[in-house]
C-alpha cells in the first residue's frame, strides 16, 4: 500500500521556515503572508500527526523530530531541482548563451566565431551584449566574458587575455597639417574619449608618458561604447586610447596605426566565466578550448 504524501506546500514552508528559524523570513523568500506560512506549517503538523516547532516568544526551535525528518525534506527538494533543472535544459544542451561587452563582441568575438562555428557545426551559439555583470541563473547564460582579475565568488574563471592600453589614429592623421610626430602634438588634435569603465584610460597613459593629465581634458569628443570610439578613430574625427584586444584587427589591416611606441599594460584581463557545477559541460568545455586557443594566437 502506498503512503500519502503531505501537502508539497506545507514541506516547502516547513523547509523555508527550518533554514530560516523565522516564519516572516520563511514567508518573504515564499512571496506570501506570515499567516500563510502559519497555517500551512499547522496543516502539515495535523498531516503527519507531529509537532514541528517549539515557539516561544520571539524564538523558534525545531522538535527532534523535526531535525530527524528535516535532511530527508532538504534532499527531495534538491533531487527535484536537479530534476527539474535537467528537464528544462535537455532541448538547450546545443544552445550556447555566452554574454560579453558589446564592444568586445563588435570587434573580437565576432570576426573569430565562425572558426568556432565550422568546427562544432552542432553547437548553436547565441551571444547577448550587456555591461553589467550577469545572472547565470535569472538570465540563463551558460558562460560571459568579463573583464577583471578573476575573482568572482562562486564561478570558476579561465584566463583568456591582457590589454595595454595605447592611442591609435586614422593612418591619415599622421601624413596631415598638423602631424603626429610626438606625445606632445596630442594638444592639436581632438581626442576621443568612453565613458564608463575606460574613461580613465587618457589620464593613465598620459602619466605613464610623462605629459601632463590636463591634454585628457581639452575639448574632444566621448561616446558610450568603446566600438563607436574605434570607428570614429578609424573615420579620422580623432585619436582615440585603444586596448590590444580592441584594435589588434584594425592595426593588422591598415585602418588604424599607433602613432607613438609607449603602451601601458593594463592591470586587469579577460575571464571566460561561468557557474561552476556547469562549467564542464560538453558545449561549454568546446567553447573554452576554442577560446582559449584563439585567445592566445596572433592577431
């Protein structure tokens, strides 16, 4: 004969309450009234014909029943999340969702993927843009490419690459009026600014070039995305502060040229991230050997 289950509501707020020691915290994670969780946990006290909690004024204690019966609670809701969860990604196990900054994925992801794409032909890749840090769970991405010094709690981090930071300019810029011959001419030309995470990058190279920081702030022209600042660069508007991963491909083609030998190393680099119990999945562990490889390979 099979025995009736309890109440799947009850369990969860027997569960919610016993991790918490409180029915309001218990009731907030739940999205319903402290009363709710009341009652439920009453009904399933009646259920199993035991007492759970001991209250007593402000505290909450559980009974030796309840701390026998609740690992056995913890397990069957982790087995049906594991459940559940393979459930919902057996149709995505081809589908690849990486997230990275749109200016890194305009001007280096995106010109290397279809490498990616002829040699794993079955793995659909699907690459969203964001400048915040994402949520692997609420935005179901299974890896990003972060810039950073790869500490990230919780998520494993693969080396990817380093930047320096360095001017470039239109290859027209150094054969005009008023030509570029040395860091000091930068106070004839407009200079090309990001907002954001690289608007400091002007202010750094020009220390680490002995010029004074004031030519960062002499009228010039600053744009939000770190792609546009390269194109505007290439269109000849002006000079902009380029980072090797940005601009190697430009350089290599002729539409961009260093003007001056002096590069500041960057002090940070970029990660292949992503949540550690599904860093080794088949799709995943392809993508990051391609990665890695052509990280490291000449531009």
């Amino acid at each position: 004969m099979t025995s009736r289950l309890p109440s799947l509501n009850g369990l969860r707020a027997f569960e919610a309450a016993a991790r918490h020691m409180s029915f309001t915290l218990a009731a907030s994670e739940l999205n319903v009234t402290q009363t709710a969780i009341s009652h439920q946990i009453r009904r399933l006290e009646e259920e199993l014909g035991v007492r759970l909690f001991v209250r007593q004024n402000r505290s909450l204690s559980l009974t030796p029943e309840a701390a026998e019966y609740l690992p056995g609670v913890r397990a069957a809701f982790n087995d049906l999340r594991l459940a559940t969860d393979r459930l919902l990604r057996r149709d995505d196990d081809h589908v690849l969702t990486v997230s990275t900054l749109a200016s890194l994925a305009a001007k280096w992801l995106l010109p290397r993927l279809s490498a990616f794409q002829e040699a794993h032909s079955g793995i659909d890749v699907r690459i969203t843009t964001s400048t915040s840090l994402v949520d692997f769970q609420r935005d179901k991405v299974d890896a990003a490419i972060r810039y950073g010094r790869g500490q990230w709690a919780g998520l494993r981090a693969d080396w990817l690459m380093a930047d320096e930071l360095f001017p470039v300019c239109s290859p027209s810029l150094l054969q005009g009026t008023r030509p570029l011959k040395c860091p000091e001419d930068l106070r004839d030309h407009t200079l090309l600014h990001t907002s954001n995470a690289n608007s400091d990058d002007w202010r750094l190279w020009l220390t680490a070039a002995g010029l004074p920081t004031d030519i960062s702030k002499q009228p010039g022209v600053t744009f939000d995305l770190l792609f546009v600042t390269i194109q505007a660069a290439i269109d000849g508007i002006g000079i902009a502060m380029g980072r090797t991963s940005y601009v190697q491909d430009d350089i290599a083609k002729g539409r961009l040229v260093v003007p001056f030998k002096i590069a500041l190393p960057a002090d940070a680099g970029f990660y292949l991230v992503s949540p550690q119990g599904r860093a080794d999945t088949p799709k995943l562990s392809a993508f990051r050997s391609w990665l890695g490889t052509t990280a490291h390979a000449a531009p």
